[in-house]
C-alpha cells in the first residue's frame, strides 16, 4: 500500500505514551484492517504529530494490498479536522470525544456525503474510570486483582457503539 504522511501538529495534543499509545495502535490498526479489506491501494494519511508517522509507515510496509483491477483511494483524517473536497472510496475520520481535552474538540464535525460503514470508541470512559482500581491494586500489591482489572479495563478500551471517549473513529464509504 502507498501512504502519503501528512502531519498537522494540534496545540495540547497528549504524548503518545501508556493509554494513548494504545488507543493510537486500536485507531492505526483498524485503519490499515479496513483498508486492507476494502482494497485500497493508496492512503493519504494526516497525522496530529510526527511521532505516529513510523508507526502509520509500518503497518503501510505490512499491508500487501492484493491486486486488483481498480484499486481504491483513501484519506485518513487523523487530526478532527474536516474531509477533503474532493471526496476518495474510503475516507477514515477520527474526532475528539468528551474524555478529551476541550480545546481538541473544538474541531468542526464530521459528516461527508458519504455512507457511515462502522465507528470505533477508543479511550473510553469506562476504561479511563477501570485506572482507579488498578493504582490502588498496585498500591496494596495485590497482582491478582490487579491482572482481573487490567482485563476488565481493556474490555472496555475499544468499542463499536458510541459511547463517551477520547478518540471516535469513523469509516466513511462510497458504497
């Protein structure tokens, strides 16, 4: 797959670090997953810092799109700011949800002329919530309840509903 990196750098965007880095693997990966099954051969990517651009130029050399006749463009929108003009197949629309800082989610909404294929909630409340009972777990050295947590947690990390959370992924299709 050809990917095209872009950064715009976002005035207090968080460092990818611990729970963002995981939400940023969940929101890459399902990016590079629907790509792949949607047989996009070229992907426009922009980014809200530079420090994601190895990890998109990875999953990128991974993903061997088979070929096919007439394959398909895409634009991902990783910044919450709006679509481009002229609309691809697929187009991948992060926004910032009401776990994020404010001043992130003033961005302008999202909704393109295009049909919605799926969304994915990444950072949810719940899970954000889960991070009290795991420091004090870890605080009464009790790895067992600690583990039990860790999964509760990453449950509830990603969802297919919309549910509040810090990033909200949209896939946007033609079809």
């Amino acid at each position: 797959m050809v990917v095209e990196i872009h950064v715009r750098e976002l005035a207090g965007f968080p460092d990818i670090s611990g729970a963002h880095e995981l939400s940023w693997s969940y929101i890459l990966d399902a990016v590079f997953a629907d790509a792949y099954h949607a047989g996009v051969d070229r992907l426009t990517c922009t980014l809200p810092t530079k420090a994601l651009a190895t990890a998109v130029q990875l999953r990128a050399d991974l993903t061997q799109v088979v070929e096919r006749p007439a394959g398909g463009t895409a634009v991902a929108e990783l910044t919450g700011g709006a679509p481009p003009v002229e609309l691809p197949d697929r187009l991948y629309a992060l926004s910032f949800g009401a776990a994020a800082p404010r001043r992130l989610r003033a961005g302008p909404t999202v909704r393109p002329a295009m049909a919605l294929s799926t969304s994915l909630s990444v950072f949810t409340l719940p899970a954000r919530l889960w991070g009290v009972p795991l420091r004090l777990f870890a605080a009464l050295r009790r790895p067992d309840l600690y583990d039990r947590a860790s999964f509760a947690m990453r449950r509830d990390f990603a969802r297919t509903d919309h549910v509040p959370a810090y990033y909200h992924l949209s896939v946007w299709s033609r079809e």
